[in-house]
C-alpha cells in the first residue's frame, strides 16, 4: 500500500536523512521524500497498519530533524 | 579596520532585520512562523552585539573595584554567552541531540564546535568573543535566507505547476453549489463561468466560450468551443458560461492524471543528485577528521621535530576555521533545486518530465527515434491532391464524396471532410460497392465510379498512374477517366522545422519507424531531412529496431523514442527516455513514457532538449563553483590566511549564489 504526506521540513539535505530514516524503519516498504513538493510517499509492507508504522516514522525522522513535520 | 567592517556589517544587520519584520513579517504568507522567530533572533543578538563592540574590555575591568578581583572578565564573559545562547541555542541543541542519536557529523555540530571552541579561546585570552557569535550570528542568516528563499521560490514554482481545480459548481434548484470534484459523479452537469478552471473532462452541452490550455500545452493562442465540442480539465473558460456533462471522474481526469505526474516527478533522482548525497556523507566526516588533524599534528611536528613554540591556539584557531568552511550546504541545496526548477519551467511549456533523472538522460540525448503516424504526421488522412481532373477539383471532390457517401470508411470519411458539406443522399442512386476495389453509383443521373485501379481495369477505363505516394482513388465520370485523388496522412507543419532544430542543437542521428509503405515512408523521411527510415515494421519489429539502434549507439549518447499510439508502449519503455506525443493520446503511452509533451507539436522534442541542457549545465555550475570556492577556503584556512568571518562568508555566499543560480532555470520560455 502506498501513501502520501504532507511534511515541513526546510533544508534539502535534512529530508535525505528523513528518507533514509523512514526507509529503515520497520513496516516501510519504500520511502520517498520529496522535499521540493514537501511531500513523503511511504510504501508500507503487507499487513501492516500506516498508522502505527507512521508513528515510528515520525519518531525516527525527528531523530535525524528535530524540527520535521509529518501530517498523517 | 576589520572592527570597523563588523561594526557596520553589524549595523546593518540589525536595521535590515527590523526592516524585515515590519514590512514582510506582517504580511500574510510573507514568513513562515519559524522564520519570523529566527529574525527577531537575529536582530536581538546583532544588536547586543553591535552595543557590547562600544564596551571594550578595560570597562569592564573597571567593575574589578567595586565586587571581586576579575570579576570585570567575568561579567563581560557572561553579557557574550548570553548573545551567544539567544542566536545558538537550537545549533548547540540539535547538535548534542545529533550526538545522543548517534549522528555526529552534521552542519549544527560543526557549527557547534567551531564557535565553542572560539570561545574558549577568547576565554582563554580574554580577547575576542565576538568572533564566534557573529560567525553563528552570519550562519543562522545564511540559514535563514536558504529557507526564505528557497521557500519561496519552491512555492513559485508550485504555483505555475498548480492546475488542480477547488472546486466544481453544480446547478441544484437554479442556484450554483461549490462541490468537491471529486464528489461529482460521471454523467453529470458542471456549470463553468468565465476565469474558471474546467475541473473535470467532459462534454459542453450548453455555451461556447475561447478556452485558455496554456497551463496544458504551453500553447498561448485560446482555442474556441462551442456545444458538442469535448473539453479537458485544466483549461480556463475565458468569455462564456459553459455547461458541461462530465464523461469521467475527477480522479481519472486530465488534470489529476498530469497533477500525478508532476507531483512524483521529482521523486526519481538523477544521477548528480545521488552523487551530492553520497558526496555529503563523505565529505563532512572527511573535513572534520582533517581538522582534528589540523589542530594536532602541526603543533606536535614543530614541537618534537622543529624545537619551536607548539603555537596551539593558532593551529586549534585554523582547525575550527576548518569546520565552518565544511557545510556542504550549497551543493545539497541547490541541485535538487535547479532540476525542480528546470521541470517546472518544462512543465509551463507544455513539457512534462517525470523525474530529474530523465532530465539529465535527456541532455544526453544523441539518437532521436521516431513513430510516424500521429508523431511527425497528423494520424488523420486528407486528400493531399488531385490529379489529371478534367473537371474542377470541387467538382470531382463532390462526385467521389457522393458516390462513397454510403460508405463509413476512413477513406470515404476523408472524401467528406474534403467535400465539406453534408452529403445529399437522394442525388445519389444505385450504388454499389465492389468490395477492395470501390463504389459505383448514380449521381445525378451520371455513372460515378471510384476506387483503385483494379477497378478501373474492372470498368476497361484507361487510367494514369499515380507517382505520388498515398491512398490513390481514381474516379471515372460516365465511363470516361476523370482525374485521381491521393489521399494521405498530412505532415505537421512543424514536423520539418522540428528535425532541423534538433539536428542544429546536436542530435546526431534521427530515425523513422513505421509500419506503412516503403514508398509513403519513404517520401515523408526524405520529405523531413530525416536519416533512417525502417517501414513496413510490425510493433513487435519496432521494439527490435530499436534494441539494434541501442546496441550501435555508443555507451555515453541517449536514444530517445518519441511515439504515440497504445501500440508505442513497449519501445517507449525500452528505449533510454521514451517521449509520448500529446497528453490527450493513448493512456498507455502516457504511461510508459518518461516524458510528455502536452500538445503535438514535435517542435516541443529539441525544446525539451534545450532545456534539459540548459538545467544541466547550471548544476556543474553550481557543483564546480561551490566546490572550488569550499576547497580555496579550506586551502586558504590551513595556511592561516582565511580567518573565521571569511569562512563563513564565503559558506553563505556560494550557497546564496548558488540559489540564485538554480532559479535561473526557470526561465526557459526564449530556449
């Protein structure tokens, strides 16, 4: 399943830590994040709820960007 | 001389940012909320700062009197760090977080260290604190500017790719109701009043209006519809009120489908952008290391092997210069930002890129394959002349539109299009259609016959052969040879001037493919200045043509397939960038194409070359430029040439111009 967010995130270097960082995260299947259309498009693995893996995507972007934003 | 420069620096720091805050702070949409909190950051600490400058250190000396010895040094320590906290804060912050989660290298520790350890040193020599903060001081504006100016120009170029519609309005009891479009159902009536984006694809029923496409197709003539005609979303009704029955969902609209595309474009990296993120990763660690070597080594070969002074402030001063000059800010900034540039002003030319990569496969390109049909010719067949006619050419038209008016044959059609008038079926009698060869039939009385030439032999009617090539209808009047009518697939008229234009910025080598006649083919290539032509090809025989011409190429040129029909899929998705023709064409096509062009004008393809090229070369600008300024700095900074402040200038600077330098690829319309 794939789905787009809406992020804020204001340095390009930033949303490729944010990439690798939702890519490593368990439950993501592919992730990517465009920085000039602000927006992050996750492919979740089969079976898995995007709410909750959502949750530790945000945890483990915030790790690399205290100051990022994900809308979901 | 230098205090004097910061001083002013200082001064104008501080009048700009209030300037800032008053005029573009206040203004809706003018500064995010994070940027108007950085700015009244920034003007708070220059302006302490600028007021400690007129404090010199013997005032605070003087405080030594009245509380406790060095108490002065102290208290004057402390009015800097309290600057230094008010613009650093979140830099000292995000760094220690970057070390807790196990990300040492980053911009905000290097910043952190460098102007930590300034500060020690001026501690250290009760001298210059104000190096560190206004090196914080510079970087938090660079930072600043990067996010203003990068944000905005991120949503300028959002703005000229937007064509999705807010909203559909519906007539419900003769009043109009703003509705989602994409709650509208198929089938049903849209109204659209002039100004207004067409939201969904359909059918106008009612009205006529000019529609503006130029969001589509980059085309600035309007085009005029009327009840009857289809209409796509995205155009912009200009004059008149239109009612339109929807024939499809929002969501598999024109507008969505192309909104789609464009949104994921740049999600697909190009190969430069891939090389600035791994570079980064490299080439921070690197400096750091580099730095830590710098502010060791020296010191211990001139204590150990020179017998001099280990001089280790100098060499610690020179390692965090080091630091500064490390954030490989502009680069990271500023290539993904010129391709973004270059699709969207593509995009305002009718050309649509779905990813930076094909844009840098496209700048490459040296082998430019072409379909035929639909693609260099218009796909619709027309009489393209008439011959030995010994009646007038409207005449002879009349007569064989007549005699095939029975007929629903593409051949047959293109007789009535050229006839221009609704035929008048009770002129025409006894007809009868001899199947493969044509029709005979009565017109007003007199015996028509039409068809090929097996009919004419049929009809024992001497008839001339044609040299054109074509579809040739011989008519015969009354027994008797009336002339022939070539019918063929008419050539764009851009079609010539596009092969010209390409060859002239650099392609190398254009090819035809198709599966009509030799001759016909043949014709049309020689007709264009094209320089291969492969007919009589089966789709299946395209996709061989295309491998061969794959295999010969050399490893480095780019063979583009710019194609058409449903039957185009596979080559496009095998050749290096496939180009579909017209974003109205086959969905498939669409679909396997790496690149779109709006309307059908294969002028477009040498345009979209352009300007791939042009977006290219300003990112080896930016790469080289912001390079070379990096590594003259951290050349410069080793040997104690450049200090701190130039290091950061020269951070801001290039990532500055460099933004500057990728906004430029917006501007494509003259290319």
């Amino acid at each position: 399943m794939k789905k787009t967010y809406k992020i804020e995130v204001d340095c390009a270097n930033c949303a490729n830590l944010m990439e690798e960082a939702t890519r490593k995260t368990a439950g993501v299947a592919s992730a990517t994040v465009n920085f000039m259309t602000q927006k992050m498009i996750v492919e979740f693995e089969d079976g898995q709820d995007p709410k909750s893996v959502m949750k530790d995507v945000l945890k483990a972007c915030k790790k690399v960007e205290p100051d990022c934003e994900i809308e979901f | 001389m230098q205090d004097i420069i910061i001083d002013i620096l200082l001064a104008i720091v501080v009048l700009t940012a209030a300037g800032l805050l008053l005029f573009i702070g206040r203004r809706e949409g003018g500064m995010t909320k994070k940027q108007r909190k950085m700015m009244v950051r920034i003007f708070i600490s220059a302006a302490i700062l600028l007021a400690l400058q007129f404090a010199p250190a013997k005032l605070f000396d003087q405080l030594d009197r009245y509380l406790f010895p060095t108490a002065g040094r102290w208290i004057r320590f402390a009015c800097y760090l309290i600057d230094y906290f008010i613009i650093g804060y979140d830099i000292l912050r995000k760094a220690l977080q970057g070390i807790r989660n196990g990300r040492v290298f980053d911009e905000n520790f290097l910043m952190a260290v460098a102007t930590i350890g300034a500060m020690a040193l001026a501690i250290y020599e009760n001298g210059e604190y104000l190096e560190a903060i206004a090196v914080m001081l510079f970087y938090q504006i660079g930072e600043w500017f990067q996010s203003y100016a990068v944000g905005k120009s991120r949503r300028n170029i959002s703005n000229l790719m937007d064509i999705r519609p807010d909203y559909a309005n519906i007539e419900r009891d003769g009043k109009l109701e703003q509705v989602d479009p994409d709650e509208v159902e198929t089938g049903s009536v849209i109204v659209v009043q002039p100004g207004e984006k067409v939201p969904i694809d359909g059918v106008i029923i009612e009205g006529s209006s000019s529609l503006n496409t130029s969001a589509l197709t980059g085309e600035s003539l309007p085009r005029e519809a009327k009840a009857g005609d289809e209409v796509i979303s995205g155009c912009i009704s200009m004059t008149g009120v239109l009612k339109i029955q929807t024939t499809k969902e929002f969501g598999e609209s024109t507008v969505s489908k192309i909104l789609d595309l464009v949104e994921n474009a740049s999600s697909r990296k190009s190969r430069s952008e891939d090389f600035i993120s791994k570079f980064a990763k490299v080439y921070t660690p690197a400096v750091c290391c580099s730095a830590l070597a710098l502010a060791i080594l020296p010191p211990l070969v001139r204590m150990l092997f020179m017998g001099l002074s280990a001089n280790w402030s100098v060499w610690i001063y020179r390692a965090l210069t080091f630091l500064v000059i490390s954030c490989p800010c502009a680069l990271v900034i500023s290539i993904p930002l010129s391709f973004f540039a270059g699709i969207g002003g593509a995009s305002q030319q009718g050309v649509l890129v779905k990813g930076s990569n094909f844009l840098e496969l496209l700048s490459k390109t040296k082998v430019v394959v072409f379909d035929k049909t639909g693609t260099l010719t218009q796909g619709v067949f027309e009489v393209d002349g008439i011959h030995h006619n010994e009646m007038e050419d409207a005449k002879l038209i009349e007569y064989a539109a007549l005699a095939e008016s029975a007929s629903s044959h593409p051949i047959s059609k293109s007789l009535q299009r050229a006839y221009g008038k609704e035929p008048d079926r009770s002129r025409v009698s006894d007809i009868q259609e001899i199947s493969g060869n044509g029709v005979i039939a009565k017109v007003d009385g007199v015996e028509v016959a039409a068809g090929n030439d097996k009919l004419m032999k049929h009809l024992g009617v001497s008839y001339i052969e044609c040299h054109s090539a074509g579809t040739i209808i011989h008519v015969a009047v009354d027994g008797a040879y009336a002339g022939h009518i070539v019918i063929s697939d008419i050539v764009k008229p851009h079609s010539k001037d596009a092969i010209a234009s390409l060859r002239s910025s650099g392609i190398e080598k254009t090819v035809m493919l198709t599966g009509d006649a030799k001759k016909v083919a043949d014709q049309v290539a020689v007709s264009l200045g094209i320089d291969e032509v492969y007919s009589e090809l089966l789709p299946a025989d395209k996709v061989e043509k295309v491998e061969e011409l794959l295999r010969v190429k050399s490893e480095k040129a780019k063979l583009a397939f710019v194609g058409d029909g449903i039957n185009d899929a596979p080559v496009l998705s095998r050749a290096d960038i496939g180009i579909a023709m017209g974003a109205m064409g086959s969905d498939a096509a669409i679909e396997a194409a790496d690149i779109v062009l709006m309307d059908d004008d294969p002028l477009k393809i040498s345009k979209a070359i352009r300007i791939s090229r042009k977006c290219l070369r300003i990112v080896y600008q930016n790469i080289v430029f912001a390079l070379a300024v990096k590594f003259a700095c951290l050349a410069l900074g080793a040997i104690g040439i450049a200090n701190m402040y130039l290091a950061i200038f020269a951070d801001v600077g290039v990532m500055v111009l460099a933004v500057l330098n990728a906004i430029r690829c917006l501007f494509v319309k003259k290319l």
